[in-house]
C-alpha cells in the first residue's frame, strides 16, 4: 500500500513495524534498547528469543519426573506389568504421549 503512495519507509519504522510483529515476550525484552536498523533488532530479538528459551528449559528440567507413581523409586526401574508393555515405544508422528503432542512433518519419530 505504501509503495502505491510514493511512500518509503525509513530505518525507525522498519525496525517498528519489525518489533511490532515479534511475540509479546520478545517485544517486552527488547524495548528499552536503541534499535537503528532491522539487523540490530533482527540479533537482539535472537538474542532474547535464545535468553527465552533458557529459561523455560530451566523451568522443564524438573517435570520428567513422574509424579504419584513412587517417586521414590530409580529411574531405571519399571514395575513388573510394565516391562513389557508396548507403551515404553516412542511416539509416532501426530501421536500424543504424555500430554505432549508430536507434530507430523518434524522430528525424526
């Protein structure tokens, strides 16, 4: 639309338009800094997409536990009817396992 109307954009507003389309949490972490052009904002919102990531790696780390089933016990060990049980395979693509969804198309499963 704006090329239509003789109007090109400068470097202040591509990087805004830029930030404006990045997910909130994103937006929240890279607002206070001075962005001049799309490549500073384009590595600060990797940067804060990495920091992100880490952090909610950091809150998972503790949840592969299963929870109400002996918690007690050695990871390793598995109950008598579970041993050979087909449920210890790997999910299949579009499968839930756990409550966690594989999606087709990525992952090797």
């Amino acid at each position: 639309m704006s090329i239509r109307a003789g109007h090109v954009d400068n470097d202040m507003e591509k990087v805004a338009r830029y930030i404006n389309g990045l997910m909130y949490d994103i937006q929240d972490d890279i607002s206070l800094l001075s962005l001049k052009t799309i490549e500073d904002a384009y590595q600060a919102s990797m940067n804060a997409e990495e920091k992100i990531l880490r952090k909610q790696s950091q809150r998972n780390r503790g949840r592969s536990l299963v929870r109400g089933r002996g918690a007690t016990r050695a990871r390793g060990q598995q109950h008598k009817h579970e041993a050979g049980s087909s449920s210890s395979r790997p999910p299949q693509r579009g499968e839930v396992n756990r409550g966690r969804f594989v999606p087709r198309g990525r992952g090797s499963a």
